[in-house]
C-alpha cells in the first residue's frame, strides 16, 4: 500500500533572463510542469541483483523504480537475464532495506537529483532501513562521497550477489527526470550545506566549468574563449578534483556559474539564491532543458547562449558570449 508523502504539485518556472522572442519555443512547453505525487510503499521478500529488484513470488520485477526512461520489453528481458546468469546461487540476507536507485544512477546528475532526491523520502525511516546501494555505483568517488557528506546509513551490494531483502521500502521517482519537487530539492540542498564545514578555500566571483574532451562536448576554439574569460576573470574550475565540502565553499561567494550543458551545471545547487547560471546549450535544443529547470527551482537567473556542432567539436562564438559576459559584469 502506497503512503503518499508529497502531493501532486506544479513547478512554475520563470523564463530565461535573455530570452529572445525567436527563442520562446525552446522553452515555454517548460514554464509549467506538473509533478507528480511521491510516495514509499513496503515488499516482503524481494530480490536484488545489482541494480535490479524483483519478486519471485509475484512473478515481477520492479521496472518502474529500477529502470530510468521507457525501455522495451526485449531490452528489460535482456537486461534482468544478464544479470541473473551472472549471479551465483548463494543468496545473501538482508533483513531490512530501502530501494533510491535506477541503472542511470552511476552519472552525476542523475545521482543527485533522481537518487538522493529520492532518499529524501525516507530519511525518517533510514535507522531501520539502510540504503541499499549497488557496489557499481558505490565505485564512483561522489557517490561514497555524498552518502558520507549526507550522513546517509548504508549498505553496499556487491557486483553480482543475489540478495533477498526480507522487508524492501521502495521509493517513487520524485520527479520525471529534469523536473523537481522543489520542496524536496530544497530539502536535499540545505542537507548538503548543514553537513558542510567551513573550509578556508579562496571563494571565485566567477566560475567557468572546466569539461574534459574526453567525455565529449569539447569546446573546439577554446583557445578563442579564453581571453574572453580572463578578461571577465573568469577562473576555470574542474569540480571532479573537488568534495562536496571544498565545492560549496568555491560557491559560496560565486556570483556567475558558466558552462556547456552537462553533469558540472548541477552544482548551481551550492550557488545562493538570486545569482547567474549561464548555460552553453545546443543550438535549436527544446528538449534538455533540466539545467534551465533546475536553475529556476535554485532560484537563480539562468541566461543562456548556443554551441553549434561540427566535425571537431563544439563551436562557441566569441563575440557573443563577450556581449553576455560583459552585460553579468
């Protein structure tokens, strides 16, 4: 039986602060969204093979809360048989547990803003029913790290076990991926900065995100962006050499965050309300809008320039992002 822990709501978003009227398309399906209830619910005797849960007895498996977007029925057959040919026949007791994550959550964004928002849901019941969290997603440094920031009691499952999890609390999804329950989120960020010791860590007015080629979107005439950003004093930062301490002390004292669309944007969430998030975006893109969500739900002003892709990476345009940068000064 489900308890219904946050109604249904609707997160009105405000428009971006440089909007332009050719531009309106790219975001106005997005200015009201509705969310959807959350809510936790209670299985006897489910199984947990890596990041897949599932009940012998009912003859099911728990898509819903284990799997991120609309997979095919073959590709959910495929994946569940995978894991379970992996698995030796051992099983592993675990008395009491809960259940935050999908196969999407060893990626940054999805990791804080699907998982942990989602272990919101449960905080009250955490001393009884640990997280349960899959050794592969545990192996990514912020993952270990934010469950320890948060304080958060946990159990590690490792790669190819089976367990039998006696009494499972599942979580809903809090949100479709990309949208908030803002009270949640708000929630989850005043977690993080009241688990944060002051460190004495040279604050930076303005932060561009540093993005390694290797993991794609690359800015190709970079070496035409950077005097743009030394002239703004724009430091370049690399938050993956950074720990949710040291980051929300960088922030504290950031006026303007600028970055491509990626994982980096999610550390607005450390910015104080009513500063700038400048987003690098794809040109004509109406879809990925979950950074200029999340940048309204933080209430912070988002702006926003283009890319353009061609054969050697991303192109930025110098003169625009200059008019933008000297406009935030």
């Amino acid at each position: 039986m489900k308890k219904i822990l946050y109604e249904k709501t609707f997160s009105l978003r405000n428009p971006p602060r440089n909007l332009r009227k050719e531009e309106v398309s790219l975001f106005e399906h997005e200015f009201k969204k509705e969310i959807k209830e959350s809510y936790i619910f209670f299985e006897k005797n489910i199984y947990a093979i890596n990041t897949i849960i599932f009940s012998i007895r009912k003859l099911k498996y728990f898509n819903k809360y284990s799997f991120f977007g609309d997979k095919t029925l073959f590709e959910r057959i495929k994946r569940v048989s995978k894991n379970i040919i992996r698995t030796p026949k051992k099983t592993h007791i675990i008395h009491k547990g809960a259940w935050i994550v999908d196969n999407k959550s060893h990626v940054y964004f999805h990791w804080i803003f699907d998982a942990l928002e989602r272990s919101e849901l449960v905080t009250e019941d955490l001393k009884d029913y640990p997280l349960l969290v899959p050794e592969e997603f545990y192996e990514k440094q912020f993952v270990a790290e934010s469950l320890n920031h948060l304080k958060l009691n946990y159990i590690v499952l490792k790669k190819n076990q089976l367990y039998r999890i006696k009494d499972l609390l599942i979580t809903s999804k809090t949100a479709m991926s990309g949208n908030y329950n803002e009270t949640i989120l708000r929630s989850l960020i005043n977690r993080f900065k009241n688990n944060s010791e002051f460190i004495n860590i040279p604050e930076k007015e303005n932060i561009f995100i540093y993005r390694d080629s290797k993991i794609g979107r690359n800015i190709e005439n970079f070496t035409e962006i950077r005097p743009i950003l030394d002239k703004y004093k724009y430091d370049v930062v690399d938050f993956e050499k950074y720990t949710f301490t040291q980051k929300i002390s960088l922030l504290r004292g950031c006026k303007n965050l600028l970055g491509m669309f990626g994982s980096g944007l999610s550390n607005m969430i450390f910015l104080n309300e009513g500063n700038n998030l400048i987003e690098i975006r794809n040109e004509n893109d109406n879809k990925n809008n979950a950074f200029f969500s999340l940048a309204s739900a933080c209430n912070l002003n988002y702006y926003y320039l283009f890319f353009k892709i061609n054969e050697k990476g991303c192109y930025v345009d110098p003169l625009i992002l200059d008019n933008l940068l000297k406009k935030l000064k």
